[in-house]
C-alpha cells in the first residue's frame, strides 16, 4: 500500500483524471454546440476555397498564347516551327504561307501532293490547352460560281491568332460561320457546337473501351469553339490524332474501328425523336465530323452562288 502512494503514481492518478474529466467535458461541448462547430468550419472553408479561387483568377492566364507549331510534310516528317510565330507578323494563314514554309525548312524537298501536309498548332487559350491543325488538303472543299458552268476552288485561309476575344464574341452571337452560309441567314451552329456537341462521353478503339487515355486527348482537339476546326475549314484527320499523340495500334495504316458517343442527345425534326450524337469511323484516314454536324451544315448552305461538299472519306 505505501509502495502505491507515492508521488509518480499519485501524478499518473491526477493525469488520468484530469484527461478523463477533460474529455467528457470537451464531449458535452461538441454536443451542446455541434451545429455551431460545423457551421464555422463549413465557413471557414468556403471562405479559404474564395480566396483560393481569387488567387488563381488573379494569376490565370488570359488570351492567346502560342506554345509549339510544327509543319509536317507528310505523316511523320516535321521540323519545329515556332519562332515563325514568336516573331508576331502572322495575320493570316494559308496555301502560301505553308508553301513559303515548306520550302524554308524542307529546301523544296517535298511533296505537295501529300496529303497529310499540315501545321499542328500547339496553344492555350485563357488557361486551357488546345490543339489546331492547318490541312494543306482538307476534306471541307468549297468552290465559288465565277460563270455558268465555271467553278473556282476558294483557298481557306483563317486568322491568326484564330481565337481572341473579338472573335469569341462574334461566334457567340452566331456571327462565326463556314463562309459558303450566307450572312443574312438564321442559323445555329452555335449550338451544334456548343450544346449538341458539349461533353465528350465513351470512346472506344477497336471495339475496346478507351475512354480513359483518350478522352483528354480528343478533348484538346476540341478548340474554344468546341467544333474541333470545323468551322475553319480544318476538321483534323483520324491518324493525325493516333500519330501525333502516340496512340499505338498494331499497324497505323490499317483499317480501325474508333467510336466516340457525346452526352448530349440531338432532337431529328423528320425522325421526330432523340439520337445519340456519335462519331463512327472505319478508316484511319477519316476526318472528325460526324454524320450529324455534316447533315446540319449542308442543309444551311444556303449560298447559291458557291458549292460545298465533302470529302469525308477517300482512299490514299
């Protein structure tokens, strides 16, 4: 008993009692008061997530700004081209701008017949990353009446910077459009774009589900407009997608299977019923535009005295 009571045992015994009585009372406080608790730290942390977010709309990135450009002269065959456009004396990009290229950086040696000449943009966009591709030869061709029975083929060029402000605005008024549709027409492309064609949903690659690795590649693809260059003139090529970003297939230039379905369902006014807006390619040389975007901008052609069509798929 007196080996008990001595001083260390008798100040584990206040220790014990004292972080016992300690505890219940801290208990009947957190009970007492549990609304108020959590109300203060949900406050607090809304207050903390404000400030974060003030912070990184201070430091965001607004505008355009070039990353990387690279002119292919066929398939795999590039050169990095990027301090062409740090120089800040590009407006416009076309035919000759590439050709005036192709014959710096290559020394003529090249062949404009191929058709996977192209330039790949690489670029942000108020803090997003996207991808362009300039085609020499793009599928979207448009040719414009100069007599009865006389068509001219129209060289597309496209701006540059293609996205600012200014233009952003233009397309959301539904002033940014293919320039075959008249001015004075109507439409709503805007909305193909913006709400049919919003949110990528399952892709699938040979029948295999590939939505997780693929998904922020062909999301990138996608550009400010949301059209994936289609409202440039400048859909981008299925292989362009699989080679530039090393998706590997057993061999690249055999037929493939890529399936990609959005989210958003589209209403067909003859069918009278909704549709899964999808894209389904066969053929590695394929572009992206699906059968709904093409049905959609042919039947707004609406200007007579040029003549689109397209060149959706075509052997090589």
């Amino acid at each position: 008993m007196n080996e008990f009571i001595n001083p260390i045992n008798i100040l584990y015994l206040f220790v014990f009692l004292f972080s016992s009585f300690a505890t219940i009372f801290l208990i009947n406080v957190i009970e007492n008061n549990l609304n108020k608790i959590l109300l203060y730290i949900a406050d607090t942390y809304i207050y903390f997530k404000m400030l974060f977010s003030d912070i990184h709309s201070f430091f965001k990135i607004k505008g355009f700004i070039i990353n990387k450009v690279l002119l292919f002269k066929n398939l795999n065959e590039f050169q990095n081209i990027t301090e062409e456009f740090y120089k800040g004396k590009i407006n416009i990009i076309n035919h000759d701008f590439i050709k005036k290229l192709l014959n710096k950086y290559f020394n003529n040696n090249y062949d404009l017949n191929n058709k996977d000449i192209r330039l790949l943009i690489n670029y942000t966009y108020d803090n997003e990353n996207y991808i362009f591709y300039y085609s020499y030869y793009t599928p979207i061709k448009v040719q414009k009446k100069i007599k009865e029975n006389e068509l001219l083929d129209v060289d597309i060029e496209i701006p540059y910077p293609m996205y600012n402000e200014d233009i952003l605005k233009l397309y959301r008024e539904n002033i940014i459009r293919p320039f075959y549709i008249k001015k004075d027409k109507k439409i709503s492309l805007y909305s193909l774009f913006k709400v049919d064609s919003k949110t990528l949903g399952k892709i699938k690659l040979n029948d295999e589900c590939r939505t997780k690795d693929l998904y922020k590649i062909i999301e990138k693809h996608r550009s400010p407009f949301n059209d994936y260059g289609i409202l440039y003139h400048m859909p981008i090529k299925i292989k362009w997608i699989l080679n530039d970003n090393n998706i590997i297939i057993k061999n690249i230039f055999e037929d493939i299977k890529l399936e990609i379905e959005y989210l958003n369902m589209y209403f067909d006014e003859n069918e009278c019923d909704f549709f899964i807006h999808k894209f389904i390619s066969k053929n590695i040389n394929d572009f992206y535009i699906t059968e709904y975007m093409k049905k959609i901008i042919k039947e707004r052609n609406m200007n007579m005295d040029q003549i689109i069509h397209f060149e959706y798929h075509k052997e090589e």
